[in-house]
C-alpha cells in the first residue's frame, strides 16, 4: 500500500497547521490519556527488588590494568586492559572473583556500588578453580561482606539470581533458575573443575567473578563461563559452587595460595594405562624421595634390565572414593588437609590391599 502523503500541508504555518488538526479531530485537542492504576507489586517482583537492594552494595566492579610506557616522552601510565565483577568477602576490605579476571594484569582497581574507587592488592590465586582475592584498603563501613548459603542442598529448578558488570554496565540483576547441577568445565590451566552449576540466570562478558545468589539473597556460586557461539550469553551459565569457594578462600587469605595435600607420585599417562591394561585410577611412574608415598612404601612402575616393565601399584580409590584418572585424586586431596591420615586402596598385580598415608604438602 502506498504511504499517505500531503503536499499541500508541507507549505502551511506552524499555526494554520495547528488549527487544521484541531477541525480534522474534531474541534477538541488531544489529551493525555489517564494512567490506569497498578496495584501492588506481586510476590516475585517485590523478591527480585529486595534480593537487589540487600546485595548490590556487596558486589564490586573490577577494572584490570597494564602498565604502559610512552616511547617518546618515557612517562609511565596505566591504561585499562579488562573489566569484571566481584564481591566483597568480609569487612577485612578481601575481595573475591574470578582468577582469569586479574590474569595478565599488573594492577586492579575495584569500585564500589557507592562509586567509591581503591586500588587493590592481590593477596592469592588458584588458578585451578578459577578463584582470586584481591584487598582494598576502605573504611570497613563501606565493607558489606556478600551472605553466605551453600550449594550441597541445591535443587535443579529452584530460582537464582545474577548481579554483575556485563559489557561494563554496571550493578546488573538478571534472574533464571539452577538449570543443571554437578557440570564439569575446564579451568584457565586445563584442570578440571566438577560439580558446577549450571544456571539460565543472564551471564555475559563483565559478569566473571560475581555472585550467583538463591532466593533469599545468599551467595550459592561464583559466576566464571558461558556456553555461546556468539560469546554472548545463551541462556547456558557456569558457577563455581559456594561450598568449593568457601574451602578455598579462606586458605588463599592465609597462606596465599592454596597448598594442595600430596601423597608425593608421579602419574602415568592414559596411554600407559591402556598399553598395560591397568585399572582405572592412578598408575604410580614415581616416587618422590622421603615422600608420604615413599614412607608408606608405594611402588612404582619401572623398567628391568632386560627392557621389561616391573609392575608398580595403581592407586584405585582414596578413603574408598573410586579414582578414574589422576584430576579425580588432585579433586579429593583438595578437601584433606596437610597432615592428614588417608586410606589408599592399591592395586598390584590383580591383588589389592589397603595404605594409610600421611599427606604432605604439594611444591606447585
């Protein structure tokens, strides 16, 4: 249909084109309409704003920097090289997000929801669970640390939310629902990360490292990948569990890193598995010397004098939990304490037997 024009109107005054338009309605000027009234927010609304109001002032806006030199005048700068999310941890002014967050940087800076700016310190890293803390230095109260739940007693379909800096705007709510639990996602070092939680909740670039939080407010998770061709989000969002986050940070704060127990072996590959036809678990190709391993008298896979292999122990299971690969024991040793008495169950030769060991400290 062709548009509808009107070229005579074009040459009219404003006024005469006013009066026209008053006639064509019918003599009377059109008025606003009156606004219908709304009512009370429902249950779910007024949920959404209160979960906002309680927990944005906890969570922080991260801004990674590079240190850059100008080649004429040699002034050194900072220039901004990434943005991220994060939140704070206690009043002690430690800050919590994701490791691939500050990865590369050579300084932070973290805003806060009051748009207060301090630059941060990075007290530790675990890269293999994608976790960080960095401090700032602000009156503690500014510092409202993030409410604590736990992620054991989740249930697929129950209602979550998602506060962050996506594409650097920030204190963004999204909301969705635990979609799947006990996921496996890769870290930024190719380890292993289980029992994630995967969530609709709309997480895009900018929302790494803040909270994913149930419907009462309390931090369930630590938001950290997306699954998206477009690397936008897609509906499918990754969360480190909080029970994981709260194992790790408080040793991070600590020690400044997180000392994994070890038992002291060297593992062999997949390969030596299947040529050997050996069990699932962990086939010892080492033993480090005055080890936990070497102490407890576990043997290791080696070669005799006349090229043969000498069979050595596969480590099966650890305090009778089954180990497929060598990430299932590194996931287990990383609940256990250094010190601490653990039951191995070995295989040789068809034969099986049990060794408490006495865990160590590992030197990575």
């Amino acid at each position: 249909m062709p548009a509808l024009t009107f070229p005579r109107l074009r040459s009219l005054p404003a006024a005469a084109l006013l009066a026209v338009c008053i006639l064509w309605s019918g003599g009377v000027p059109a008025q606003p309409r009156p606004v219908t009234p709304r009512g009370p927010l429902d249950a779910v609304e007024q949920n959404n704003i209160s979960v906002f109001r309680r927990v944005s002032p906890s969570v922080v806006h991260i801004t990674t920097l590079d240190t850059q030199r100008d080649f004429f005048s040699l002034n050194v700068e900072q220039v901004p090289r990434g943005t991220g999310t994060g939140f704070i941890w206690d009043d002690a002014g430690h800050i919590v997000t994701n490791f691939h967050v500050i990865q590369g940087g050579d300084a932070a800076r973290v805003t806060l929801a009051d748009q207060s700016s301090y630059g941060a310190r990075l007290v530790g890293a675990f890269p293999d669970r994608d976790l960080a803390v960095l401090r700032i230095e602000a009156p503690r109260e500014k510092l409202l640390p993030i409410p604590i739940g736990t992620s054991r007693d989740l249930l697929v379909g129950q209602g979550v939310y998602a506060i962050g800096n996506p594409f650097g705007l920030d204190q963004t709510l999204t909301r969705g629902i635990v979609s799947a639990l006990n996921r496996e996602i890769e870290s930024v070092n190719r380890r292993a990360i289980r029992g994630v939680i995967q969530t609709d909740a709309a997480i895009n670039p900018g929302n790494s490292g803040g909270p994913l939080l149930d419907s009462a407010g309390r931090l369930i998770g630590v938001n950290t990948q997306i699954y998206s061709p477009s690397g936008a989000s897609a509906g499918i969002g990754f969360a480190i569990p909080v029970d994981e986050v709260n194992r790790v940070v408080p040793r991070l704060i600590k020690d400044g890193r997180f000392i994994r127990p070890a038992i002291g072996v060297t593992a062999g590959s997949a390969q030596l598995h299947q040529a050997l036809k050996l069990p699932k678990g962990v086939a010892i190709v080492g033993v480090g010397p005055r080890s936990p391993a070497a102490d407890a008298g576990l043997q290791a896979f080696t070669r005799g004098r006349d090229g043969r292999i000498v069979q050595g122990d596969v480590i099966t299971a650890l305090n009778d939990e089954p180990l497929g690969d060598l990430d299932d024991m590194l996931t287990l040793l990383e609940k256990r304490q250094v010190g601490e008495r653990v039951s191995l169950t070995l295989w040789n030769k068809g034969k099986t037997r049990r060794q408490v060991v006495v865990l160590g400290a590992s030197s990575d």
